[in-house]
C-alpha cells in the first residue's frame, strides 16, 4: 500500500510523512529528494541551470515510477507535483492520496527564511510577500488538492496530532 501526502510547501508532508512511516514501520520517499538524488543538483540547482520546465518533467517522471513501487511506502510529494492534469487520478489509483490542507497564515507561519531560501519559487520573500503568493496561488492549486481520497483539514489540529490523525487512515485502510 501507498499513502501520497500531497498539499502546499510548508504543510508538512515530509515532517509528518517521515513520522507516520516510521509510527506504520513503513518506507519513506520524498520526490524533492528523489529528484535531486537522480541529477546530482539541488532543486535550487535544478531551477537555475534547467528551469522550472524541466524541474516539472523531471518530477513527472519520478512521480510515475514512485507510484509503480510494491512495497508499503509513504511518499510526500512536492507541492507544485500533482498540479497538472491526470496526476491525481493517476495517484488515486495507485494508493491513499491525502491533502494536508492548512491555511495561508499557518503556511506562512511555517516557512522560515531558510526554508524560503531552499525553495526556489518563495526565496528571499517576506511574510507579506509570501502570504500574497500563498493567498493567489493556493486555490489554482486546490483544484488539485481537492481531488485527494482523504482531506485532511487542519484548521485547529495543533501539529502533535496530525500523525495520529494519519496513522488513523492507514490504520482503517489496512482493515
Ligand atoms: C514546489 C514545492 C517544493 C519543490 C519545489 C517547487 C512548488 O516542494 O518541489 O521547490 O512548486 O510548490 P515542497 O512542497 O516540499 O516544499
């Protein structure tokens, strides 16, 4: 079985994804590093010398062969991956999707500078800066998101109880 963690950067897929697999005695994948580990490049790296374009195409195809793996696996995707079209679909059919949906506020929140500076698409941004993007870009996004088996809402679920929340799912999808 396979759990997709999908939702906006600064949600958490890889923080809880990493907790919930190690809670279920599962594998942990996530695409970002997937991708830097096949190219030999940072995704900052990535960006600047090949383009976003090419950053997409790459996690196409990294994405497709992480969703043929047989083994128990959760896999957090980064946040722009599941934004075009049969993505979702495609994942649906190969296991558990879940949007870890938060606010723009609380994403904010979550990103510090370093975690600004490592993502490309959000580096050297303000708090206000970075709460316009979320604010713009998040419902384009969510008619993606949306399209998750499980949404997980976490407006007033403090963070310690996001992976009990997970663990919950797979524990009612292993009946
Ligand atoms: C991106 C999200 C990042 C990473 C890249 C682009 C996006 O992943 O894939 O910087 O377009 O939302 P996280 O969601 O893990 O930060």
């Amino acid at each position: 079985m396979k759990i997709f963690l999908v939702g906006f950067m600064g949600c958490g897929k890889s923080h809880f994804g990493k907790r919930l697999a190690i809670q279920s005695g599962w594998d942990f994948l996530d695409t970002d590093r997937e991708i830097e580990r096949r190219a030999g490049l940072s995704i900052p790296e990535i960006f600047e010398r090949h383009g976003e374009q090419r950053f997409r195409e790459l996690e196409r195809q990294t994405i497709g062969e992480l969703a043929a793996i047989k083994r128990d696996t959760v896999v957090a995707l980064g946040g722009g991956a599941v934004c075009c079209e049969g993505t979702m679909e495609m994942l649906n059919g190969a296991g558990l999707t879940v949007y870890l949906k938060m606010s723009p506020e609380r994403l904010v929140a979550r990103i510090d500078k370093k975690g600004r500076d490592k993502r490309p698409k959000i580096k050297g941004m303000d708090d206000g800066q970075l709460l316009s993007f979320v604010e713009k870009l998040l419902p384009e996004r969510e008619k993606y998101y949306n399209k998750a088996t499980f949404v997980l809402d976490c407006e007033g679920v403090a963070d310690e109880r996001i992976v009990g929340l997970l663990l919950r799912q797979v524990e009612a999808i292993k009946c």
